[in-house]
C-alpha cells in the first residue's frame, strides 16, 4: 500500500481516480480545488507532500472559453507552471518517490495531419494551455535532475467519461438538440481516451518500475471521424444525428461569426495519437472499448444533465 496524494482531486479525472486508488489499497490524500490554493506556499506545498510516496498531479488551469485574465498566457503559467513547480520542488526535499503528471497531447500540437503522434513527435504547442503544460514538463525534468524526484508525464488527447465537462459535453448537447448539423463533410480521424482507461493507466505508471523518469502519450487505439463520433453518441442518447454536407471554407466562415473558430478547428483537425510505447514498455491495454465508453457516458448524461421532458 503507497501513500499518494492527488491534486485536483474533485475534478473530472481525479474523482474517478481517487476511488480507483483506494480500490487498489492506496492510503489518499485528496487536494481539491478549495485546496489548490494553499499550495501556492512553499509551506502548503511541504505539509501536502509530507510522508507521501507519490504525487498525482492533475489540478491546473484548463481551457477557458470566457477569457477574463488581462494576460491569459501569464495566468497560465501562474497556474500551470509556477504551482507545479513549486510542489515538485516540495515533493523532492519530503522524499516523495514519484510525481506523476498529466500534460496534454497538445504539447506535439494539435493536428497531427496524415501522421499519428507518439512520444518522438516535435514538441509544438499552439494552445496557451498547451505551451503552459510544455512549460511545466520542463521544470519538472530540471528538478529531477537536480533532485532526484522521478517524474512520469502522460499526454493524453481528449478524455471522455461520465462526468465530462468542456468539448465532450457540448457534443452531447448538439446531438441531443436534434439540430442539424453541418459537419457531414468531414473525414478527420481523432484519437480519444477513456477516463477509466486512463485511471487504469495512472495506476499503473505510479506502480511500474519502467515508467520512472519517462514520457508517454496514451488513447484508447480506435480513431473515429467526428460524424463517426456523433452517430455513436446518438446511438446511446436514442437520437438520430442530422448530418448535412457544408463545404469547410463555409464552415469556418460560420463558425468565425460566431466566435467559435478555435472549437471548430479542434473538431475538424485529425488528431491521432500513437500509444504502442505504452504498450511495449509497461504492457498497458486499454479495457474498456470506445462504444463501451461512450455508452456510459451518454447514460451519465442521459440521467444526470438531460432536462426532463415537458
């Protein structure tokens, strides 16, 4: 039995990880987002790490769609890079083991084109978030290296699970809607993960001597086209998706009106992620299929966020 901590414990990830953790015999303390704060001293930091064996570091700043920070790139790093930091600088001098932390597949960039993105793939975020999360890899290696804190980074794409919040959760609305939606013409791939592939994946890195001081990116190895992706959402919502044909230039132009450029370019762009590293070094599969996945999810959505009919 270790003794982890997990930031960001009440969020997405981390409240599917935290029971995952204690499943498997591990004593947790839990740091949520009222939490979060206090680890922006070096003391907070200090009394989180203490006697703890490994660090699950999932709590940061993520995409904002309603910017409101004077310099959201500053904001970023103040959140993303700083914070973690400072409680990798923490968690070396308490002797903590392991840090693991979760990047984003955004760090190779965010379309991948005809090619798949593995853990060999150029570093070249876009995104402020992503250039944040580059940026805290960074600082992480460097207090490994100083330190001798072993730092495992995953990098996954687009996680989805019940509970979803962002991109994932408006894609359920738009299918249950039943509007029609112009995305018929597109022939992206895209790679997705599960949230409880993922957790099975944490669990294992924090566990395994091969991941130690190591990089990888992981998906659940099924690439689907969005319209792929909106049929089987609506297969599990009982809904037909209306899918009409509209020629990309129109489409962008569209979205561009609406200030929803940057969430269009994510959905039209392919984005497929290699995780056969995984694979080889740790032995890792992914358990639980796409279809699977995505049907527990539009149930969650189905009982939990859908209104009910008038």
């Amino acid at each position: 039995m270790a003794r982890v901590l997990v930031t960001g414990a009440g969020g997405f990830i981390g409240s599917a990880l935290v029971p995952r953790l204690h499943r498997d015999g591990h004593e947790v303390r839990v740091f949520g987002a009222n939490d979060w704060t206090s680890l922006e001293t070096t003391e907070g930091s200090r009394v989180a790490c203490n006697s703890v064996d490994t660090v699950f570091h999932l709590a940061g700043r993520a995409h904002v769609l309603a910017e409101s920070a004077a310099d959201p790139l500053e904001e970023f790093r103040r959140v993303n890079v700083e914070r973690t930091r400072q409680l990798g600088e923490a968690a070396a001098r308490a002797g903590v083991r392991r840090f693991v932390f979760v990047s984003s597949i955004g760090v190779h960039g965010n379309d991948s084109g005809e090619r798949c993105i593995d853990e060999a793939s150029p570093i070249a975020p876009v995104e402020l978030y992503a250039k944040s999360k580059w940026e805290a890899e960074v600082a992480l290696r460097k207090i490994e290296s100083t330190d001798g804190l072993e730092v495992v980074v995953l990098r996954p794409p687009l996680v989805y699970g019940p509970g979803v919040k962002g991109n994932f959760l408006r894609l359920l609305r738009l299918v249950d809607s039943r509007w029609p939606l112009p995305l018929g013409s597109l022939r992206n791939q895209r790679s997705f993960v599960g949230l409880d592939n993922l957790c099975d994946f944490l669990g294992l890195v924090a566990e395994s001597p091969g991941a130690g001081g190591q990089a990888f990116v992981v998906a659940d190895g099924e690439d689907v086209s969005i319209p792929e992706l909106l049929r089987l959402l609506g297969d599990g919502l009982g809904r037909r998706p209306l899918m009409m044909p509209c020629p990309p230039t129109v489409l962008h132009g569209m979205a561009s009106m609406f200030n929803r450029g940057r969430e269009l370019r994510q959905l039209t762009r392919s984005l497929r992620v290699d995780a056969s590293r995984a694979r080889q070094v740790l032995g890792w599969r992914p358990q639980r299929p796409l279809r699977i996945g995505l049907e527990l999810m539009t149930r969650w959505y189905a009982d939990r966020v859908r209104r009910p009919p008038r």
